[in-house]
C-alpha cells in the first residue's frame, strides 16, 4: 500500500528556498561584502540605515510566505491520512455489516429449514461466533 502511495504522488516542486538555506545565503552574502568592502564600519552604517529596515519587512514577508506554504503543505498531508483512515473504517463496517447479514441469513435458512422438509438444514449461527468475527473485522490492531 506505501508503494501505491509513492506511485500516486507527483513530484513536489519548490518554489521557495528553505528557511537554512536562506540562511545560508543571508551569511555567505554578508561575508562576501565584508570581503569586498573591506570596511566594516560601512556595513554597519548600512544595518542601521532605513533602506535595512525596508530590506528586513521583505525578508520577514518572505518568510511567513513560505512557513505559510509549508503549513498548507502539512495540512494537505493531514487531510489525506485523515481521508485515508475514514475509507478504511468504512470499508470495515460495511465487512462487518456484510457479516453480520450473512449470519441472519443462515439462522433465517435454518428457521425455515425445520419448519419444511429440507433434510439437512444449516445449523443456526451462534451469536458470539459472530460477535468474535464483527470484533475482528472492527479492530483497527487487526489486519486482515
């Protein structure tokens, strides 16, 4: 079933860096200016000058763009088990109802067996027999 999943999935295709790898980026490029510059009382003019404070609202911006997307990503993620899991519990209860017919279906054949002439009715069903096998069939810990 995990092979059918990874199947079905389509590749996942970023449109963002992640949050290390803009990290990454943010140091490597400091680093380069201070290089470059050579003059790191101009970089820190620069941390402090208003053109910062606009760069710092864009990065932030960015940011929750991609925490948003990765929560969205999550939630998908979610929905899916979620979905996954109410198919499998409805397909357990309707084995469970189907079990449950065919065990009213033979006491019903065996009522009606003794009240004919059939020679050899269907013994009735037992109750707890069937309960044991609804319980199975119902039992998330089982698999079938």
């Amino acid at each position: 079933m995990a092979e059918e999943k990874s199947a079905k999935r389509r590749p996942v295709h970023r449109l963002w860096p992640r949050i290390g790898e803009i990290v990454l980026f943010a140091v490597a490029a400091f680093c380069l200016v201070v290089v470059l510059t050579q003059d790191l009382g101009l970089i820190t003019r620069f941390f402090y000058s208003p053109l910062a404070v606009i760069f710092l609202v864009v990065v932030f911006v960015e940011y929750l763009i991609i925490k948003g997307g990765d929560r969205s990503r999550l939630y998908l993620i979610e929905i899916d088990r979620m979905r996954e899991r109410e198919q499998e519990l409805v397909a357990r209860t309707r084995r469970a109802l189907e079990e449950i017919r065919r065990t009213l279906k033979r006491d019903s054949r065996a009522a009606a067996s003794k009240e004919g002439s059939d020679p050899a009715p269907p013994p009735p069903a037992e109750p707890e027999e069937c309960l044991k096998r609804v319980e199975r069939i119902l039992d998330p810990g089982i698999k079938e």
